[in-house]
C-alpha cells in the first residue's frame, strides 16, 4: 500500500517537476546497517524499513517527512535534501523520556516512532509527546503518514 502512496507522491512531484531520491543502493544499506549496529547494539530497525529505503531514500512531502539515510553513507548526493535517520534521531532525543524511541519520521503535528521498550510504533502529538495512535507494524505507521500528507 504505502508503495502505491510513494508513487502517488511521485507524480504528484513530477508535475512540479521534481523528483524523489533515488533508493539507496546495497553498499550504502550496508553501511547504515553497521552504524544502526554500532549505536543500539543491535540491528533494531525493522526489515520494513529498510525496504522502504530501497524504494527511496527519503520523503520529504506536504509537511511529512520519513527520514532517508545519512549523506556520509550514500555514493552520491541525493535529488533533494531530506532530513537523515540520525540526524533526526540525535534531535529528537530530548523528548524521549523514560521511553526508547527510535525516529523514522515527523510532520507539523506527529513525530512517527519505534518504541524500543513496548516494541510497538506509534504516532506521538507534537510537541506534547502524548500518544495518539498505535500501529502493527512499520507499513502500516507508513501507510497512516503518507495518507494523512496526500489527503
């Protein structure tokens, strides 16, 4: 579903004429990878994740950001800026609280997170970091942002 979302995206972006980031390719997931490893011990991020990051590296769209991968990773530079996975983790980190979040998104109102503890995702308001929503997986926290950013 959020695949159809990002080529939604894409058109939409085209008739502006701009492009998405190109996914990332396998050296650059890769290194990513053993960066995520270095930091939380473990590869924590979902699958999901990182197949989205193969589809594009990166969404920045009607006040929704996902976060794409860190410059220092890619080969190359990406089409557009968009805010990076640390970056935006190493920002973030001061709203966390007793709880361990990892950041795969934000938008004017909603931060899109992991949590680490409850090993669930959520949807936390902006700034109050009050939870409002819960979701099963990955996708389906993805599906639920971009709907929100294309309606």
């Amino acid at each position: 579903m959020w695949r159809e979302q990002v080529s939604q995206i894409s058109k939409i972006r085209e008739k502006r004429n701009r492009k998405l980031n190109l996914p990332t390719n396998e050296n650059e997931l890769s290194r990513f990878r053993k960066s995520v490893v270095e930091k939380f011990g473990e590869d924590v991020l979902p699958q999901q994740y990182y197949e989205y990051l193969q589809t594009v590296n990166g969404i920045e769209f009607n006040g929704l950001i996902i976060y794409g991968i860190d410059q220092f990773f890619l080969d190359s530079k990406p089409i557009n800026h968009v805010d990076s996975f640390f970056d935006a983790n190493e920002t973030w980190e001061s709203i966390k609280d007793e709880d361990e979040l990892i950041f795969f998104g934000d938008s004017d109102i909603a931060w899109y997170c992991y949590n680490i503890s409850k090993k669930s995702f959520v949807e936390l308001d902006k700034p109050s970091g009050e939870l409002m929503e819960n979701f099963c997986n990955f996708d389906t926290m993805l599906e639920s942002a971009f709907s929100s950013a294309l309606s």
